[in-house]
C-alpha cells in the first residue's frame, strides 16, 4: 500500500512539473557588441525606451553542445524589443535545462548565449550590435571547431 501511494505520489508531481508554462521572456536592445545575457528582470535596460530593436529573429535549442540538440522555440521581438516564448518541456521553469540562444536581424551582428534555462525573476538580454548579419550555422563554436561546414576550404 505505501509503494501504491509513493507511486501515486510520483505520477502526480510529474504530471504537475509537466503542466507548469514557462515563457522564455526577454528584450532585444542595440549596443556596441552582440551578446545574449541573462539578467534580473528589474534591469533598467529592460525597460528603457531607447534602443529598442523590433523584428529580432530568436531561436532556443535543448543542449546546444550536442549534436541531437532540439529546438525549443522561435519568437520574434516586438516592436519595443520585447519576446516572450513558451517552452512546452516537461518540468521548464523547474528543472535545469541547458541552452542556447540565437538572434539575428538584417543589419546586426548575430548574438548567441549558452546557459541554464532561466528561473523566475530572470530575463534574457540580447544586445545586438550594427553590423553584418552572417549565418551562424546555429550551432556553437565548440562544434563549429570540430566539424568542417566550409566545403569550400
């Protein structure tokens, strides 16, 4: 009887770690560099008007340094800069998940980011700088190393 309700139990807080939204939340601003950052979501460069940058192609992959690495979602930022995108993975939000972040814009240099997932009270940063924007193969540099994706040298 006591394994029936640890089992139970279980099951239950699976299915509430699995019915928990999460939103990937953030603001895309102009700099002097191309970053994707995390920070606390009382960050004035959040919330300040200027440099705001609208139509910031954002795309977030599961275990970026993989190959088997799985997209979690696209956005794209609003006209003051700001996304906010769902994750449906079991447990986000709750569970650590490691990313990666890629934004790009015509115009700007790409930004990308690896970390944990956010937890609440954070937000995602990017700072694009003015640029050319240039295919990042949306794989990060550890593999980009290990693996020839320029037939041509």
């Amino acid at each position: 009887m006591v394994g029936a309700v640890r089992w139970l139990s279980g099951l239950s807080l699976a299915a509430s770690l699995g019915a928990c939204s999460y939103a990937l939340q953030g603001r895309a601003v102009q700099g002097d560099y191309s970053a994707v950052e995390v920070v606390d979501a009382s960050d004035p460069r959040l919330t300040d008007p200027k440099g705001a940058v609208s139509g910031v192609s954002v795309h977030v992959q599961a275990d970026p340094t993989k190959l088997n690495r799985k997209t979690l979602g696209r956005v794209v930022s609003g006209r003051t800069g700001e996304f906010s995108m769902p994750v449906d993975e079991f447990g986000a939000g709750m569970l650590e998940y490691n990313i990666g972040v890629y934004a790009r814009k015509k115009g700007y240099e790409p930004a990308e980011g690896f970390f944990g997932l956010p937890g609440g009270g954070k937000r995602l940063l990017i700072t694009l700088a003015p640029g050319v924007d240039k295919d990042t193969n949306e794989m990060p540099s550890s593999l980009k190393d290990e693996f020839d994706l320029n037939p041509m040298r």
